[in-house]
C-alpha cells in the first residue's frame, strides 16, 4: 500500500482546528456515535479520507438546514441544564445546616 495524503492521521486537536470547534465536542460526538469515524492503530486519530467524506456527507443543499446540528445544541443545552441542577443538589448536600 501506498501511502497518500488522504491515508494521513489528524490528531483530535488537528480536526478540531479544522473544523473551528473543540476537541471536547469531537469527543462528545464519538461517545454519541456521531461525526467521522475514529480509528485506534497504534494511536487515535481520524483518516483524512474518512473526514473528508464525512465532510461531503454534511454538505447542505441550499435552502435546507441541518437538523442535526440543531438536535446536538438541544442534547447539549439539556446536558448542561442536567449537569447544573446536579451540581446545586451537591452543594446543597454539602452545605452544613
């Protein structure tokens, strides 16, 4: 096998430059089985070619929206909301009376 650019590895930080979003949010979407696939040979990473067929897939026909991108902000909205109220019943729990 040959190796080509599109055969190279981009570490989470490289894709999440690429992409202008953190690597947080690239971990966020591997654990909900979304964005490109992630491969672990050797070290973890993303296939360029793997991203950017995934980056062709995305692609939005004019007029249209993404309902995916919509959904992840509401999955994410409710994650924070769930994570503050369990942070003020853990204070709560701590707080001497």
């Amino acid at each position: 096998m040959t190796a080509n650019s599109e055969d190279r590895l981009l570490s989470q930080k490289e894709l999440a430059e690429r992409w202008n979003i953190t690597p947080r949010t690239l971990q966020l979407w591997h654990k909900n089985g979304k964005g490109p696939k992630r491969v672990n040979i050797g070290k973890k990473g993303y296939r360029l070619s793997d991203v950017i067929q995934y980056e062709e897939d995305q692609a939005e026909e004019p007029g249209t929206e993404r309902a995916p991108t919509r959904v992840f902000k509401e999955e994410h909205r409710a994650l924070g909301v769930e994570a503050r109220k369990l942070a003020r019943e853990a204070r709560k729990a701590n707080k001497p009376t």
